[in-house]
C-alpha cells in the first residue's frame, strides 16, 4: 500500500525507489544499517523549551550517515549515491524574497531535484550528497523480481491515499487538526482542517437501488457492494490565479 511507505521501511532490507509519474528506477537498490525518524517538522520553533541554554542545534541540519534512511512527517532523507546521476536532474532556484512584498525577508536558494524521464519534482538536494524526496513524489517498494514497477498506478488514489494516511498519523500523534500545505520555498497554498478520520463510505451499484435483492442476505456477499474508510475534513485556497497548475491539481 503506497500510503504505509513511512511505515514500511526496515533496517537491512532491500529497497527500490521509482518516480511516481513515470516508474522510472530513481535509485541503486538500497539496504539501509538505520531507518530513524526525525523530530516533528516544527521542532526548531520549540526547542527553546526543551533547553536550559542556547540552542545547541542552531544552524544544524539532521543529515543521515552513509547507509541511513530518515523519516520526516512527509520526505525521506537518504544518501544520492553514485548511479543516480542519469536519473536525475537538479536544478537551483531562488526563493523568498523575490516573490514576496516583505523586501527584509531573506532571499534562500533551494536545490530541486527532478525525475530526468518525466521532469516531476521529486524533492530537495538540501546537502552535498544528500537527497530529501517528497514521499508523494517517489514509490517506495521491497527490490524483488525484476524491480520493475506497475505501469498502471494510479497517481491521484496514490496521492489520496498518501495525503490521507500522513494526516491521520499527524492527527493522532500531535492532537492537532490543522494543517497548512506548503510548496517547496514554504508558500501556503492550502489550509485544511481534519473533521473525523473514522468516516465510512459504502458504495452500491445504481441498478441495486430499490431492488429487492439489495437487502438480501446474499446482498452482503456481493464483491460489487464495498464500504472503505474515509477522511474527512475542509479545506481552504490560499493560491491566486497564477498559482501553477501542480499547485491547483
């Protein structure tokens, strides 16, 4: 289940990673010594109240070693490698000042990465030799077989899913409901506020409805009768008409 990738990765085994636009094989396949999580996404804006003293970590970025996997609330942070090179793309921007009316507001440069197949970015280079990949972006899946990947994934059930599932952990771990979706230079474009998460849907087939045989015993046994779980929640745009279209998408 493309939605578990956080949940599913494990020391000493083997992994492939794909673009999920275009299933390219980004990377070597990788066995990692460590797979850590890393502190919540905000935990700079606090650690204030976690120390007696200055801040130790100030201008410190949490960076795995050669054979680590770290999780974050939404990208994985691991080695480039030395393969990688043809698969991938990088291109730096500017970021900050340049699209804001706050001119005191510091201008940063972010290094994307991009599926050199399909050119989906993929994720940040936010250190020589590290790659932070979005895990909405990229497939993650046990090397087995051939290691190729289905051609006939479905993005947007993988986004929902995804964006489903990392919402609800957030939501339960953090006691917090909302949430603001951001691009890569931090731009808000999305605000949303989880409702319930234990939400159920049941879908009926047309034909079925008014039908005797709807509420049959042997109704219930139908494959074309399903009910899966649902989240729901609001949502609010914060992006103008010139938003992208991935941002709108």
């Amino acid at each position: 289940d493309p939605a578990s990738v956080m949940d599913t990765l494990r020391a000493k085994e083997t992994y492939s990673f794909h673009c999920q636009g275009c299933t390219t094989r980004l990377l070597e396949d990788r066995v990692f010594k460590r797979v850590l999580p890393l502190p919540n996404g905000n935990w700079n804006a606090i650690v204030d109240d976690w120390c007696c003293h200055p801040d130790p970590f100030a201008n410190k970025k949490l960076l795995p070693r050669a054979e680590d996997c770290l999780l974050g609330d939404t990208f994985v942070l691991l080695g480039r490698g030395s393969n990688c090179n043809q698969t991938l793309t990088e291109e730096v921007t500017s970021a900050g000042a340049a699209d804001s009316q706050d001119t005191k507001k510091p201008c940063h440069r972010l290094a994307l990465i991009s599926c050199a197949s399909c050119s989906l970015v993929l994720g940040e280079a936010v250190a020589p030799g590290t790659l932070k990949l979005y895990i909405t972006q990229v497939v993650v899946r046990p090397a087995v077989g051939d290691g190729k990947l289905d051609a006939s994934l479905n993005r947007s059930a993988f986004l929902e899913r995804t964006v489903a599932a990392r919402l609800l952990d957030l939501s339960n771990s953090l006691s917090s409901f909302h949430f603001s979706v951001q691009t890569p230079d931090g731009k808000v474009f999305l605000l949303l506020w989880v409702l319930n998460g234990d939400s159920i849907i049941a879908t009926v087939p047309e034909k079925s409805v008014g039908e005797e045989s709807s509420i049959s015993p042997l109704a219930s046994l139908s494959p074309s009768l399903r009910a899966t779980r649902a989240l729901k929640l609001l949502y609010i745009s914060c992006s103008n008409a010139r938003a992208s279209i991935q941002q709108r998408e």
